[in-house]
C-alpha cells in the first residue's frame, strides 16, 4: 500500500499548505467586521471549475495510486509472469503525447486570441486521442493473439485494468471536450470562458499523459526498484 | 472586539449575483423530479436514503427473531439470515448513513449556511442523486435475481463471497458490486460539489473561520470520501473481474466439492487492505457530519458559544488526517508483523485524542448553559453518551491484545454499533427535528418527538449495553445459531431474547417518527423563519422554506461568528451572523 501512502502524503503536505494560509488561528469570536477582508475571507483566485477539476484529478490520481499499489502487492508473490510490453503500447504513447501537445498549442492558441488555431489544436488533439483509444484495442487484440489472456497470469490481469481504467478516463474526456469544441463551433461562449474550458481540457489531458507514463514505467519493470523499496519500507 | 479592514485578497461572490447564473424550473417535472436545486436534491436523498434504511430496518428485525429464537419462524434459513446481516449493514453505512449526511444535509446545508445561492455545479449534482437512486435499485433488484442478494457479509471478504456455498454468489454480489460502483460515481459527483461549493461560493465575510461547525465537519467528511471510495471502487471492480472474468487478482487456489478451482495465487488480504482503506475512514465520513451538527445543536439549544472553536475545527481536521493511517487496525487477526501490529495501535490510540477534545468541549459548552431539553437537544446529549461509550469499547478493541480474543464476538457488533451506527443515527434524527421547520415551514410534532426519542435511546442501550457482555463471555458474531456451546450459558439466550424485544420495540417507534414526519407536513404548528432563535444563515433566509436562489436579490454579508449566542450587552440571546451591531436593525 506504499503507491497510496505516499499519494496521500504528498496531497496532505498540500493540503496543510493551504490550511496554514487560512488563519486557522484566527479567534473568530473576538473578530466582528463588516466584510473580514483577510486572507482566508474569500474564495481562492480560481474559477470553481478550475478548482473542481484540481479535486477531481486528486481523487482520480488516488484511483490509480490504489490499483499500483494493489499491483505493487500481487507482483510480489510467486505467480507473477510480467507480460511483454508490444511495440504498438510506444506507438500509442506518442498518440497521446501529440493529443497533450496539440491541446495545449490549442490552449495557447486561445490566449493568443488565434480561434482558428485553437480550433485545429482541438481537432487534432481529439483525432490523436481517439487513435490512442483504437491503438490500444489494437494492442489488447495483439496481446490476446499471443496467448496473453485477460485470467492467464495476474501481470496480464492488472494490464487489462489498468488501460481499460485510463481508456475510461480518457473517453470520459473526449466527451467534455466533444462539448467544449460543440461551443467553440458554435460560437456563442464567451473567449475568457472558452479559453478556460480549453485550459481545463489541457491539464486533464496532461494528467492522463502522466498517468499513462507511469502505467508504462510499470510495465516495463522501470519502477521495480521503488515498489521493492516501498515493500521494505511499509513491511 | 477587533475590527480588521485589510485589503482584499481573495476572491468573494458579488452581492448580487445576475439572474440568468441562475437555474431555473421550467416544469413540473424539473422543479420537483430533475430539478437542479440542492434544497430538492437533497430532500431526495433524504427520502431515498430513509426509505431504504427502514428496509434495513425489517432486516434487522427478521435477524434479531433468529437470534431471539432460533428456529421458531420457518422462513429463516442460514442462507436467508446470512442475506438479512449482510443487506442490512451495506444499506446502512452507505446508502443510509454516508448519503443522508453528504447528500441529503450537505445538499441543504452548505449553500444555504455559506450564503450561497446553490451548489457550484448544479448539473452534476442533480446526475449525483439520480446515479445514487439508480445503485439503491440495483441493490434492491437483488432480492429479485436467481439465489437473490450476496449473504458474504457487508464486508464481502473474498474468497467466500464468490464460492457456491455463500447465498448470492451467482447474480447477488454481481449486482452488489455494480450497485457500489455506482454509489461512488454518484457520490463523487456530489462530493465535488460539496467541496468546491464550501472553497468558492461563501459570501461576503464568510471565513473559513467563521462556518458554522456542521459545515466544517460535512466538508471533511467530503474530502475524506473523496479520497477513500476510490479504495472501494478499485476493490469492487478487482472483485467484479474475479467473479465474472476468472482473473486471479483477490481468489486463491482452491479445491471446492472436490473440484479444482481456476483461480490462482491471488491475495484475500490484498482485498481486506484495500477494503478497510475505505472502510476505516468510513467512520469518520460518518462522523465527522455527526460532530459538527452536534456541535450546532448543542450551542443552540443551550444558548451558549460553542467552547473552544478553533479546538473543534483543529480537531476535525485532524481526526480526517489520522484517519487514513489506521485502517489495519481491523485486520489484527489476518496476521501481520509485530511491528504493523504496533504502529497501527498506537495510531489508533492516538485518534482519540483529538476525540475526545471533542467531547470535553461539547459537555463544557453545556456547563452553565440554559439548556432547552427540546427534542433536537434531547437527541444531541443522547449522542454525546451513546458515542462516549461506543469510544471507549474502540479504545479496547484498538489494542492489538484485547482485540485478538474479542474479535469476532458480539462486543465488536455492540462496539460499532453504538458508535458509528446508534450515535451518528441519534445525530440523523436532531438534526432533522432541527431543521425541519426550515425545510417545511411546520414544526414537528413535540410529544411524538420525546416518545420517539426516549424509546429510540433506552431501547438502543437496551440493545447493545448487554451485547457487550455477551461478547465478552465469546457469544461469536456471524452465527446463524449457536447451538451446544459449552461456554455460552442459557443467560445468554434468555439475554437474546430480551435484546430481540428491544430490538423490535426501537424499530416500532421508528414507524412513529415516520409518521410525525408526514402528519406534521400538514398540521405541524407553524415555525416562522428562525423558531430555534439560531444564529446561522440559513435560520436569516426571507423566506421559508427557502425560496429559488434561497436569498431573495441579494446574497447576505456576514460580520461575526457563528456562536454568539447569549452575549452580554445584546438585547437578544442570539446574534446572527449576518447582523451588523449588537442590536438589531427595526
């Protein structure tokens, strides 16, 4: 349970963080003033979208820090047969790199108020995504071929789980983006907000990149060395 | 008194917020069924979750005739019995208690005692509810599938949950563990609103420092749910892949009616971690809504600031923190080094230190107040005792030794009961004595509401105050029957019985709250805005119940705190926080 540990301390240092700069020392009975305009008065300097999304993205970072954990745990015991990594699972990662990429030229497009190079930012990161999608169809097909079933070893299992898991999450966010670019055609959103949306599309795209590297990292036994030191350090 | 006047430095809601930001009905069906409104979406969680919980209620009752008298009613079987425990626990940690307190008060609450005019995403959180309906009825759908619902115990430990010999191990758990996956989509939903809404939308002067406590513990309990239910999901989607895909990741090698199984190698303890995960801050998650609200109700039906507030919210956040840093504690007997044993014992003992500051300054916000014994108090300091003692039995059961021989008797059943299921329930019901004026515009039904209350509490120490002893003398857990024990004596039937009758008598005044509930929607006494004279924003709405938009054109400024009741020099003996001077405006 290492994985998840350290995720929640990681996000508990950040969180008392931002408590410290909330005057929770404050003596609120001792303070009556019309407005209290002090830190910790108001909310944060961020659309509730904004923080909505930095939420959503803990909670989801937690989701996937639970199945490397569970991984981390069942790699360890003696029925354990990693699973080759195919070519196509490199092919896919740069697939979701150029859709990252294209995203944020599309966000910094829309700060630079160019639409029409947003708009092919958008598009293009779509397209990229939706290949990295059948890409991995592809790859599970490929896998399936060469004996490398679903039940066969545990290795194979967590593989399974954890693309179908990402592919979830990434579909999930083709739709909101199929919603943003639904208003970028249309034309009716405001820039300041659509700049936003875009922004938002960004980061949860570069979060599922991030994702997506790690699950290769594990894969192809790069982080051996940290789970056996969180398996010494929490057993 | 301080008058601060600083700059600015964050961002606050505009007192007047443009109409079209505003959801509005256009219809029936989406101002009372898809309505966006977190005042309706709440009194549909509510509903749903009470309805549910009174199902869970019958359960209990048809297990407590079992254990009462054992093979007088035909229709208990081991495989029914093992159904009834096992509905009757997951209905009430999740989609009872979890749901009533974050969707149904969260909803109702959190806007309306942060001055904001609605959740932040009302979209989301109408799919919030309609999600969690759609798991209440595949819970239920399973009681009407083939071998009907999973009997493996609300814990679902594999590997029994998924072999022949546990009820519902064909279509049962496969519907229990759709229906969890889709709590926690629902829940998620609703959390993110809960959180962002609390961060965002406060109005002008609210403080983190100056939300009422309810608010306070809701949004913690919100964040902890945030973080825990995933560890659920993660082990509901293993378990699901297990039992319908044949992988290996929780089910070991086994031989059953002399057949070799296709699992594998996989690790039941695996499972357990990631259970008790969320399970562990479970608790709090149902806690800590109950400390806060407590802590309103106290402070104001005795008139008095709530004592030591930075204490109270320091602790909150604290008890969420160490929440996650215990959860072993229920895996004592699954075997683990001396070392787990050690560290997870001592973070257990730890948590009741924030604990019971808690307590300490609940009891010492009632020194020398002029109490009001009115039914939402009577609840309050009902919960105050109930979770002492449950607290205390925690504090045994946290020690690795002690816990080894109590495990598995019936002092664990008393022992969590009192604590996370009679104390948080009490809370659940002043609560709703509380705030039901609010909600309806009628009061509830006072007489009814000390029967409901004095049967509820002494029946529920009648339950559980002699399971502890039956537990102590090894009366296990978990047992259809008991049959020829030596070292259970006939005391310990007769004492069943006895808990039985209590049990169906608590149940029976239950049916009497339900229908004060009903009667008093039509004929209740009218409340007026702020019957219970509070200081808190949601008692200052121009309307009640509260209107669209819950604060007429323009959203209300805060300029104290939300205790200060009973303050020298004021006419009244409230203040309410949005009210500028001592003395009110005529």
């Amino acid at each position: 349970m290492g994985s998840i540990v350290l995720f929640l301390a990681v996000v508990g240092i950040i969180a008392g963080w931002w408590l410290a700069r909330q005057r929770l020392t404050a003596k609120p009975w001792l303070e009556e003033g019309p407005l209290a305009e002090f830190p910790g008065a108001g909310a944060m300097a961020f659309p509730a979208q904004t923080v909505g999304l930095g939420i959503f993205l803990v909670v989801v970072g937690a989701l996937f820090a639970l199945v490397i954990s569970a991984y981390s745990v069942r790699m360890l015991m003696l029925d354990w047969r990693p699973l080759p990594v195919p070519d196509l699972l490199w092919f896919n990662t740069g697939l979701l790199v150029a859709s990252s990429v294209a995203l944020q030229v599309a966000y910094a497009s829309a700060k630079r108020l160019r639409p029409e190079d947003m708009k092919l930012g958008v598009l293009a990161a779509a397209s990229f995504a939706v290949l990295f999608l059948v890409g991995q169809v592809l790859a599970w097909l490929q896998l399936q071929k060469a004996g490398y079933f679903l039940a066969s070893n545990p290795a194979n299992a967590f593989f399974y789980l954890l693309a179908a898991l990402h592919g979830l999450h990434l579909s999930g966010g083709l739709v909101a983006l199929g919603r943003v670019g639904r208003k970028i055609w249309l034309g009716n959103e405001r820039r300041e907000r659509v700049r936003m949306l875009v922004g938002l599309c960004a980061a949860y795209w570069h979060f599922l990149l991030f994702i997506w590297l790690v699950v290769m990292a594990l894969l192809m036994g790069w982080a051996d060395d940290f789970i056996e030191l969180c398996g010494r350090l929490f057993t | 008194m301080v008058d601060i006047s600083r700059d600015a430095a964050d961002l606050v809601p505009p007192a007047e917020v443009p109409d079209v930001e505003l959801y509005h009905a256009h219809s029936w069906i989406t101002k009372y069924v898809f309505c966006q409104d977190a005042k309706v979406i709440a009194i549909q969680y509510s509903v749903t979750a009470l309805a549910i919980g009174f199902v869970a209620l019958v359960l209990s009752w048809l297990m407590r005739l079992q254990l009462g008298y054992p093979g007088a009613f035909s229709f208990i079987d081991a495989e029914h019995y093992y159904q009834f425990i096992t509905m009757h626990g997951m209905i009430m940690v999740i989609y009872l208690i979890t749901a009533i307190f974050l969707g149904g008060f969260g909803n109702y609450l959190i806007p309306l005692m942060l001055g904001a005019r609605d959740m932040v995403f009302p979209y989301v959180n109408m799919l919030s509810y309609w999600v969690y309906l759609l798991a209440v009825i595949v819970l239920v759908a399973s009681y009407f599938v083939p071998g009907g619902p999973t009997g493996a115990g609300w814990t679902l430990y594999p590997p029994q949950v998924i072999l022949s010999g546990t009820a519902g191990y064909d279509w049962g758990i496969i519907l229990m563990l759709v229906s969890l996956i889709l709590f926690i989509i629902g829940f998620t939903m609703g959390g993110l609103n809960y959180v962002v809404t609390t961060l965002q939308a406060r109005t002008r002067g609210m403080t983190l420092m100056r939300m009422p406590l309810t608010v306070w513990g809701i949004f913690t309990a919100t964040v902890l749910a945030l973080l825990a239910f995933p560890a659920l999901f993660v082990a509901c989607v293993m378990l699901l892949f297990d039992r319908l895909l044949g992988t290996s990741f929780f089910m070991p090698a086994l031989v059953e009616m002399g057949q070799h199984l296709s699992y594998r190698g996989g690790s039941p303890i695996l499972f357990q971690h990631l259970f008790w995960f969320f399970g562990h801050p479970e608790v709090y998650i149902v806690a800590l809504p109950a400390f806060g609200i407590v802590s309103d109700l106290i402070s104001t039906h005795a008139r008095k600031n709530i004592f030591g507030y930075r204490m109270m919210v320091w602790a909150i956040v604290a008890i969420g923190a160490l929440s996650f840093i215990v959860w072993a504690h229920h895996m004592y007997v699954s075997g683990m080094h001396p070392w787990f044993g050690f560290f997870f014992a001592t973070s257990t003992l730890i948590i009741a230190i924030p604990t019971a500051i808690k307590v300490y300054n609940w009891v010492l916000t009632l020194w020398k107040g002029d109490i009001h014994l009115t039914v939402p108090m009577l609840f309050a300091l009902g919960f105050i005792v109930t979770f002492v003692n449950g607290g205390l039995t925690g504090l045994f059961l946290g020690n690795v030794v002690v816990d080894v021989p109590l495990s598995d008797t019936m002092f664990v059943v008393a022992h969590f009961h009192m604590v996370m299921g009679v104390a948080p329930i009490l809370v659940i019901f002043g609560a709703i004595y509380h705030w039901y004026p609010k909600i309806t515009g009628r009061m509830l039904d006072d007489t009814m509401g000390k029967i409901h209350f004095w049967v509820t509490f002494i029946g529920a120490y009648a339950i559980y105050f002699p399971m502890h002893y039956l537990g102590l003398m090894g009366v296990p857990r978990r047992y259809f029957e008991l049959g020829e024990m030596a070292f259970v004596p006939p005391s310990a039937v007769t004492l069943n019985e006895f808990i039985t009758i209590a049990a169906l008598i608590v149940g029976a005044a239950q049916v009497l709250f339900v229908y004060n509930l009903i009667v008093s929607l039509y004929r209740g006494k009218e409340a007026g805005g702020n019957p219970w004279h509070a200081t808190t924003l949601e008692w200052q709405t121009p309307e009640t119940p509260p209107g669209h938009g819950n604060w007429g054109k323009e959203l209300p400024v805060v300029h104290r705190w939300a205790y200060d009741y009973s303050v020298p020099g004021a006419p009244r003996d409230f203040v309410p926080q949005n009210q500028p001077t001592l003395t009110p405006a005529t």
